[in-house]
C-alpha cells in the first residue's frame, strides 16, 4: 500500500466566472490570497510532497499562467495541456490532457482551494493512503462544519471502510470534497463527449465501490468567489496568531 507519486495536474483552464470581475483582467489561478497566487499556493504544497513534474491544462488567459509558470517554476518540469480551441471541463480536461501525465496514480489539484497542513502533507497523506487493489480515486476530504466558505451542503458519505457515496438531493453530506484528489489512469477512459465532468468518472469509480476518501487535517477554504478572499486572509491570520 501507498505510492509515491512524482506527476499532478493543476486544473486551471477554468473561465473563473464565479470569481468575477476579479478575473476580467486576469485568469482566477492568478488571484491572491495573503500576497500569494492560487497557483503558486498549489505549487508549494506539491513541492513540499516532492512532485516534480507539473501538468497545467490552460484556456481562458492562457498566455498570462504560461508566463507565469515560466516565472515561478523553473525548478519544476512543467507541461502544457493546451485547451484554447476548446474549454473541455474537468473529464475533458483530464482525457486531453492524459498523454502528458507520465505517472499511475497522479495527484490533481483544482486551483481555487486553499489549505494549510497539519504534521505531514496533505499530498503526501494521499499518497500513503493509496492502495492499487481497493480504489481507482482517493478523495481529500474536510468535515462540512469545518469547509470555510464553502457554500454547499456537503459532497460525499463516507462509510466505516473509507469508500464514498453522494449525498442524497433532499439532505446535507458530512464532508465536502478539498479539490485534491489522486486518481489512477484505469478510470480515465471511455470519454461520452469531448467535454463533460469528472463526475462520470466519479460516479463509475462509485459504483465499483473503488471512489474512496481521507480526511484532511489541517485548515482548508474554498476561495471560489470573490468574498472569499477576505474571509480566508482574516481566518488565516486569526489562526496564526493563537
């Protein structure tokens, strides 16, 4: 059990609606928080799990994260996957973008999310966590009472042996998904249109019973929205000075 894992993806292709008029001028992996781009936020938590190579799929501003990425990742190996014909979603995404992902599992991290570790990476917590034989996803995980910002009601159950279902339309889940998540490349095929989301692949993965979840141990935010921003730089600096 366990994997050390040296490849991630870096959702950031995204148009960053819901984070308007912030990215009129700018992609939202671009938008700070605390002085720091999401995406160089992403970066260090890889860094910090020792993954070296870096997949960055791109198409709303996409020059601005080249560039970028060009600025702050020198000491990584970074690939494009280039979606500026075509924004294919979170499935898409991973489909186009698979002949570049070199290792089996690979972490993917969407770029909207903050979170701050406790004792061991997160990341690295995945990765320990994964066992080929059980699972094709391994989900990072925060309590629902304790997702700051988010504005959901819960993403997953999770039962005695880790494996995950989806909350039930009429009722609140007791945790929400982080945006971090490892995924093996058995469950990243037969693609139902160009673009669609991972959610196809979550629910087969479901329904195998193989989709499973840690819980995340440190602080976590979803800074999706504009008005996230403030609350996560206050909350971040609340905690910091206990």
């Amino acid at each position: 059990m366990g994997s050390q894992v040296n490849t991630a993806m870096i959702m950031a292709a995204g148009k960053g609606t819901r984070m308007m008029p912030l990215t009129a001028d700018r992609p939202k992996p671009l938008i700070e928080v605390g002085g720091v781009a999401l995406l160089d936020h992403v970066l260090d938590h890889l860094r910090d799990a020792g993954v070296g190579k870096i997949v960055v799929n791109v198409h709303y501003r996409a020059e601005q994260v080249e560039q970028h990425l060009a600025s702050v990742a020198s000491d990584l190996e970074v690939r494009i996957s280039d979606e500026r014909d075509l924004l294919r979603d979170t499935g898409g995404g991973l489909i186009h973008a698979l002949p570049i992902i070199s290792d089996d599992p690979f972490i993917c991290v969407n770029a909207d999310n903050w979170w701050t570790d406790v004792g061991e990476s997160a990341i690295s917590r995945l990765m320990a966590a994964w066992d080929d034989a059980r699972m094709d996803v391994l989900m990072l995980l925060i309590p629902l009472g304790a997702a700051y910002n988010s504005q959901g009601s819960g993403d997953f159950n999770m039962d005695n042996e880790g494996r995950l279902s989806r909350r039930r339309e009429d009722e609140s889940a007791t945790y929400v998904w982080t945006g971090i998540q490892m995924l093996s490349k058995r469950l990243i095929i037969d693609p139902p249109a160009d673009v669609f989301s991972t959610n196809i692949f979550w629910d087969r993965a479901i329904a195998a019973g193989r989709c499973l979840g840690i819980v995340h141990e440190g602080l976590w935010f979803d800074v999706g929205y504009p008005a996230a921003i403030a609350a996560t730089e206050k909350q971040l600096a609340e905690q910091s000075g206990r």
